[in-house]
C-alpha cells in the first residue's frame, strides 16, 4: 500500500490519503468482478496486437488499476518505459523502467518535467512507452512517440465518458500551443483504442464500461463505441464494433 501525507494543504487536523497498489494480472481484476470474461479477452487482445490505447475515468475508476493489468499481459522480452508524476503504475512484469519527476527543490531548482521525461523515454529503447497521468503538455510528445514506430503506447486521462476523450486532448495539447487540427491530425494516427472505466458511487463497483476506437470525421477525430459493459456484465455492442475487429484482427 502507497502513503502520501500532504501538508500543509490540508486544513487542520491533517490528513493521511491511503492508496492501494495496483495488484496486476487481469485475472484477478476479474475475480474481483471488474472485468467479465468477454473484456477479459479483449483486453488482452488490444496488448497483444500492440494497439495504442488511454484508459479513461474519472477519479477513483479504476484507470491505474486497469492499466497496469494490461501491462502485466505484456511480453516479457518487452521492455516497458514508465513515465509518472508520482509512482502509482507497478506492473507485474519483469521488464519496466520507471520514470518520475520532480518538482522544485526549495530554491527553486531541480525540476524535472514529464514532458522531459517522455523526451528521455524515448532514447532508452523502449519497446512500448506508457505515461501514467495525461495532464499538461506531455501530451503533445506522447503523440510525437506514437508516431514515430513505438507502437503498444498507452497512458489515462481524465474523462467523463470516451466520447469525451479528443476534447480533454485537446484541451491538454493547448498547454503546449498546439493548434486543434494539428493535435487531431496527430491523434488520428497515434491513438486506437480507448477504454473508459466508471465507478458505481453507491456501491463502490468498479468496472470496464466501455472500449471504443477513434474514427477521423474530416479534420476532427472522434470516438466511436465499439462495445458496452454494463456494471451487472450484459454486453451492449456498438457501431464501432467492425472498426475494432479490423483493428484488432478476427478473434
């Protein structure tokens, strides 16, 4: 279990945030009844045909858990670059080197970005790049990387629903004055597959809920629904359910 004491931003009395660590395999994910059998398997097929991917959610959803999951399906000849603000993802797999930056040192120095960390990642020879929180300009060479032969890149980002997904990038691919169309283009040909996690705020359950895949409607991308998993297991297919199975070949 990770501790993290902040203060003094808490008011007093101060307070200890207490998070569990993501535990691995998707297997136990499904014992816990966050994963059916069904996005088991496609789960474990979006790693195993490389296909880049976010896993979206808001707070608490379950997006570190999920991912590092899916890391831990990953081939243990590949060597996984882990860039992150604070340490959560420990994936079980043999192979991961972990990035983390740093803020600022009481006089002011010492520093170090995410968006240098992507920079470094990318010189290490990694085989898939995975960047634990999407949340300012690193976006832009997350994008940059998945566009230059590292295929198998994934991260999370805050979302309210895949749908909402190219808006959040877009909104993250401002801090860095990248125009809309630009990060669209990018988009379009860096990213595959999301997969959006809720939480059940009356009973805790927390659940794949979605997959969809991006689809380019002129200069803008766009999410569309592939599949739907309901909190109770029912599978709802989606329009974008062919597009998937292209993508990730004919199971």
């Amino acid at each position: 279990m990770r501790s993290s004491i902040r203060s003094p931003a808490t008011a007093p009395p101060s307070r200890c945030e207490c998070r569990t660590a993501p535990v691995g395999p998707s297997t136990l994910l499904a014992s816990r009844g966050a994963l059916g059998e069904e996005a088991v398997a496609l789960v474990r097929r979006v790693v195993a045909t490389r296909a880049a991917f976010l896993v979206s959610g808001g707070t608490g959803a379950g997006k570190t858990s999920l991912l590092s999951a899916m890391l831990a399906e990953v081939d243990p000849d590949e060597r996984l670059v882990v860039v992150e603000d604070s340490g959560e993802l420990d994936p079980a797999h043999p192979h991961v080197v972990a990035l983390e930056g740093r803020t600022a040192n009481v006089e002011g120095g010492g520093v170090v970005t995410l968006q240098t960390l992507v920079r470094q990642a990318l010189r290490m020879r990694p085989d898939r790049v995975v960047v634990g929180e999407r949340a300012g300009a690193e976006v832009v060479d997350l994008l940059a990387a998945l566009n230059t032969g590292h295929e198998g890149g994934c991260g999370t980002v805050h979302a309210n629903n895949a749908a909402a997904v190219p808006a959040r990038l877009e909104a993250l691919g401002m801090t860095a004055g990248l125009g809309r169309e630009a990060l669209h283009s990018q988009l379009a040909s860096a990213l595959d597959v999301v997969l959006h996690v809720a939480r059940d705020r009356r009973t805790g359950s927390r659940w794949l809920a979605e997959v969809a895949v991006l689809v380019k409607d002129q200069a803008l991308v766009r999410t569309e629904t592939a599949v739907r998993f309901t909190v109770d297991g029912q599978v709802r297919e989606g329009p974008g359910l062919d597009r998937m199975a292209v993508l990730l070949g004919a199971a």
